[in-house]
C-alpha cells in the first residue's frame, strides 16, 4: 500500500485532494499478490557414470540428454476504474487520480464483472461486455438514461469517486520456458552441446490490462475502448537452435 505512484521519475506527485491525503492510499503498481516462480534440470539417467548404461554406441546416442525449464505464474497488474473529469480539481491532474463511482453492488457480484478475461467476437477484454455500453463506453451519455447493465457513474461536481485506485487486478499471466540439451564428449576436456531452447512454449497468450501511469485510455469510463485488451506479456513461440564447442 502506498500514498504515490512511485514507479516513474518524478520528485513530487501532488495529491489530488491536500486535505485528504487518504483518497491516494492504495496498492502499488507493482504490486502483485501471488507470484509463483520456479525452473527446473533433469538429466536423462542413462549413459556412462549413470543409472543406466549399455555399450559405447548406445550410450553415445541415448546419453548426456537433459531437459530444462523456467516457469512464471502470477496474478494480474492492477489497475483503476478511472472518471477523467475534473469534479473536485482540475481535468489534467484529475486523469489519472479521479476515479470513477460504483452503484450498490455486491463483491460477490462485481468480481465476474471487473478483472478477469472475457473473450468476445471484437476481441479480449478485462471489463465485463455486459457492463459496457454499446458505443464501448462504461457510462452513459449526460442527461440519458442508463444502458442495461450499467454498474460505472461518474461523481458529481465538488465530489470524488467512491472506487479506489488499482482496487482491481487483470488476468493472470502464466509463461514456460523450455530447453532440451545433447552432450556430446568427444575428449576429456572437449565437448559438444546440441540444444533447442523454446520461449512461451506452449505458446500460450498471457493477456495483460495495460500500465494505467503509461496510458489510462482502457481504465477510463468515457473511452469508446474502455475495458479491452490489446497487448500480451509474452510474444508468440520463438525456438532457437543452438550449438557450443566446450574445451
């Protein structure tokens, strides 16, 4: 939990409110709740000096195999639901620290609605379809009437919004890499590795909300591009072959 951003150079970030330094109380950017890391080398138990072992030739075929790997689980970044309007202080220091204002819902019942991954015929998006309108925007029009669905409003005039920054978190983003290796001794000082190394193998989209101090345009109620998403983590698989001389 943190009172500022702190994730970009800048020696002063001024409240929104100087008199409520509260409203700014809020995770972190990079606050991520799980993470779970591992990697992992097995070698293949067969060959000279190993487990298992035949004659030369099937040891120089069968032998100095291992298996490697590198693998990445965790929750989404966070990010907030944003009004853009100036209702308590101006527009441009308001952008990104204005939040826009939930109706009485339950957690129970926001939870499939904001955060999680939706996919839909017009792409993935983080923010329920069903509470976006169908111009791709959170709120209605001034003065209208509410689009079915509708749980975002904007605050009214001398009032902030009742969201808290980065209460939400995106999809989940999961990433392996993989790598098979072949030894091959030629002399008791030389030798040859074969390998094939493979990054986000399974090739696997890993589908991230965005950086909200970068560009706030998807987090922000009145964009026509509110909620969806239009980057990854990782590339697509990318398998790279290699060869090294050891002596």
């Amino acid at each position: 939990m943190s009172d500022t951003t702190g994730d970009g150079q800048t020696r002063l970030e001024p409240f929104l409110d100087n008199a409520n330094g509260r409203l700014e109380r809020a995770r972190a950017p990079f606050d991520l709740t799980h993470v779970v890391k591992g990697n992992f080398t097995y070698e293949l138990p067969y060959g000279k000096g190993k487990k298992w072992s035949g004659s030369t030739w099937m040891n120089s075929i069968l032998g100095g195999w291992s298996l490697s790997g590198i693998m990445n689980l965790e929750s989404g970044t966070p990010f907030s639901i944003f009004s853009n309007r100036g209702t308590l202080n101006r527009a441009a220091r308001s952008t990104s620290t204005n939040t826009a204002s939930i109706g009485k819902i339950l957690k129970g019942d926001l939870e499939p609605l904001v955060g999680g991954l939706v996919m839909t015929g017009n792409g993935p998006y983080f923010i329920n379809p069903s509470a976006i309108g169908a111009d791709g925007r959170g709120v209605g029009s001034d003065g209208g009437a509410l689009f079915p669905g509708q749980i975002f409003f904007q605050p009214t005039a001398g009032t902030v919004g009742n969201l808290q920054r980065r209460y939400f978190s995106g999809p989940w983003n999961f990433n392996l890499d993989a790598s098979v290796m072949k030894r091959i001794e030629i002399r008791e000082r030389h030798k040859i590795d074969l390998r094939m190394d493979a990054y986000n193998m399974p090739n696997h989209p890993s589908f991230w909300a965005g950086n909200e101090t970068t560009s706030n345009t998807r987090f922000t109620v009145t964009s026509s591009t509110f909620g969806k998403i239009n980057s990854t983590f990782n590339s697509s698989r990318v398998i790279q072959l290699g060869m090294y001389y050891r002596f």
